[in-house]
C-alpha cells in the first residue's frame, strides 16, 4: 500500500474510477502478504490474490450503477482473504448509504481513513440539528420580521451549496 504503484492503490483507484470506494483492513493486508510470501512467487502472487478476492465485486460493479442496486463501498476483511492455505469468500459489497459504517461499528472493525463512530448516534445529531434550525426559523420569524427574507436566503445558500444532504 505504500510505494507510489502498490497493487492497492491500483485497485483502489480502479474502483475509485466508478464512483465505489475500496477500503482494507490492516489484518487483510498482513494476511494477503503472508499468503503471497507462502507462494514465493512474488509481486505476481499479489495481483492473482487480490484478483481472487475482487472478482466479483469488479463484475457486479459496472452492472449496479443506479438505484438500489448501487454499490457504495467494498471492503477487504481477513474473512474475505481466507487463511494461508485456503480461499475466503471474497470482498464484501455495500450498496446503502451507512452500511458500510454500520457494518465496522457492529463488528468492532478499524478502517484507516473512514470516521470511526455510531451511525445511529450520526443521525441523532442530524435530526437535533434540524430540529434547533427549525426552532431558530420560528424564532426569527416570529420576532424579526424584516429577518424573514434574509434567513430564506441564508437557507437557500447553504441547500445548493448541498450542505443540508439528509
């Protein structure tokens, strides 16, 4: 993962290039290497590994672009590498927004690179923001009438500058 054209990084812009972000583990990549070392065949050893685990999730990837279907993220567990001498079940697919996130906090799984925290409690605060927004528009426009328009615009700027995603 860390020299400038690691396999990892060749797969994770691959799959970058379809909007579907590829995450590891760090046990996933010492098992992988371990697994490649046990091969003694190399760098190529890498690229069939990492093939044997993508697969899948490469074929099911540019038919699942739209809807349902979509797949948000991938992800690469010491489950889905197997154990030196056997095959895993392959990468997992992710198609909802938040399950990816759902899924490491339910399992106790560390991820470089992806906010580690409880989705439901994400969404509470989602939902305690919008309401003390709301508070606030009554507020205001209750009590400054000449306010009124300049909140609308406020408002107004921050949707399309697509902060209020939810």
């Amino acid at each position: 993962m860390e020299p400038k054209n690691a396999i990892g990084k060749q797969y994770k812009k691959l799959f970058k290039m379809n909007n579907v972000k590829l995450h590891f583990t760090e046990n996933a990549l010492r098992l992988i290497a371990k697994k490649a070392a046990a091969r003694q065949t190399g760098a190529r050893e890498l690229r069939s590994i990492m093939e044997d685990i993508l697969t899948e999730a490469m074929f099911e990837i540019p038919d699942a672009r739209e809807g349902k279907e979509k797949i948000i993220a991938v992800l690469v567990d010491e489950e889905s590498v197997g154990s030196l001498h056997s095959r895993g079940c392959g990468a997992k697919i992710f198609r909802d927004d938040g399950a990816l996130e759902l899924y490491v906090y339910q399992n106790n799984i560390r991820l470089p690179g992806l906010i580690q925290g409880n989705p439901k409690r994400t969404r509470i605060l989602s939902i305690c923001l919008l309401v003390a927004l709301s508070a606030t528009k009554l507020w205001v426009y209750h009590t400054f009438h000449c306010f009124s328009s300049i909140y609308e615009w406020v408002v107004s700027i921050l949707c399309k500058a697509n902060i209020f995603t939810q």
